[in-house]
C-alpha cells in the first residue's frame, strides 16, 4: 500500500481548474518529484495533500485512511507536513519561537524541546540564530528554517514546495544534501521544484504536469534523458 495516493484530484480556483483528473502515489522511503511549468498545478496538489484547498473531486488516501475532507490540523497530526513555497516564515518571531509553533499539535514537552535541539544539531546555522528574528535570517537560512519547522512535528511525509527558489547555487546544493540527508533518515518527500534537472537527480520518480494534467510519469533516471522532458524544462 503507497503512504499516499491521490486519484482523480481536481481542483478549482473560482472558475478556474487549476488540477483535473490527477493521479499519482507516493510510496514509503521515496523522494517523488513534480515538474511542470509555472501554473501547471504543482503547488495546488501539494495544498491538496496538506489539506489547505479542497478538492471538487476525487480522494487522497494517506497511510490507508481517506483523508480528502480532513482539517489541515488533523493531517498535520497524521503525518503530514509542508514547507510552502517562499518559506513563509514567521518574520517576527524567533527562529526558536518558529519551530515551537511547527510542534503546536504535539503534546510532549520534553520531546519537543528535544527536537530542537536535533534541529539546531542538523541546522548548525539555525543554532547559531535560536534567538535571532526570522525576518532577519539569508535566504538560505530561511529556508533551512521552513524544512526544520516542519519537521517538527515528526512527519512520515514531508511536502517540499520549490526550496530553491530564489537561492544562490551554492545554498542550492546544499539544501539539496539536506533533502538528501532526510531522504535517507527515513523521511519521505513530495517535491516541487523549479530546478528540474537537480530534483530530478535527487529523486526515485518524477511526475510531469502540464495545465493541471498529468502528461509523463516514470523512473527519474529514465525521464531526465526522455526527449518531451529535455526540450520542455532541462533546457536541452
């Protein structure tokens, strides 16, 4: 049985069909990608999962219990956590105050405070700022904040929502060792990203949208040499 399955999703935005008929599966240990042009769905499919828009049709299934009409408080407390796109950090809270508020719906104390400190042990750089502004933070920095909250509250399934964008090449990779790192812990991942070619090589399996329509799915090592994905987003 897949950790997450979606069948048939479609989403509407007013009068606008941002997703339609989306299937896709997401087994445990996997990092699964989503690639597409802007606007092509990726994002709503990740809101979707994470229960912040709801869906006109079809279900989401996530470790076996039908999820597709659950509060985003519940799917958080089930296992499911996103970084969202831009990072949408606290601006004017602490770096520690935001990862207090990735464990609002945890009732341990003690493990929380632990957490923490394995955040700030993972994110040396996190540690360094514990009291610093998030606001205040590179780029870089908040973004590394954006993944550490959300792990915070102990996922099986981490939604990943374009952690590169607007990052120098260096912090690129190395947010991508730290996806990697996660990977590999035993953490699964549902990735957007804008930079095809690295989530591709990051990932087990990639899934291609266009206009809110599946197009292309596959063995990420087999798709980053097929000549539709070349020509449309690696730039070949």
């Amino acid at each position: 049985m897949a950790l997450l399955q979606i069948e048939n999703l479609s989403v509407n935005y007013g009068g606008v069909q941002a997703v339609r008929n989306l299937s896709l599966h997401v087994e445990e240990g996997e990092v699964v990608t989503l690639i597409g042009a802007n606007g092509a769905g990726k994002t709503t499919t990740l809101r979707a999962v994470s229960r912040l828009v709801r869906p006109r049709e079809g279900r989401i299934t996530f470790a076996g219990r039908d999820i597709t009409r659950l509060p985003p408080d519940e799917a958080v407390r089930l296992g499911i956590a996103q970084s969202p796109e831009g990072r949408q950090v606290l601006a004017r809270q602490s770096v520690e105050d935001n990862l207090e508020l990735g464990a609002y719906t945890r009732r341990d104390p003690a493990e929380v405070r632990a957490d923490i400190r394995r955040m700030y042990e993972r994110f040396p750089r996190l540690g360094e700022r514990r009291n610093q502004l998030a606001g205040t933070l590179s780029g870089g920095e908040q973004q590394m904040l954006a993944i550490a909250r959300a792990l915070m509250s102990r996922p099986r399934l981490l939604l990943l929502d374009e952690p590169s964008l607007g990052l120098a090449p260096l912090i690129v990779r190395e947010i991508f060792a730290i996806i990697r790192a996660l990977n590999e812990a035993g953490t699964t991942i549902l990735l957007v990203e804008q930079n095809a070619r690295l989530a591709m090589g990051q990932s087990h399996r990639t899934y291609v949208l266009d206009a809110g329509q599946l197009t292309l799915q596959g063995d990420s090592s087999q798709l980053v040499n097929d000549e539709r994905v070349l020509h449309a987003y690696l730039g070949g």
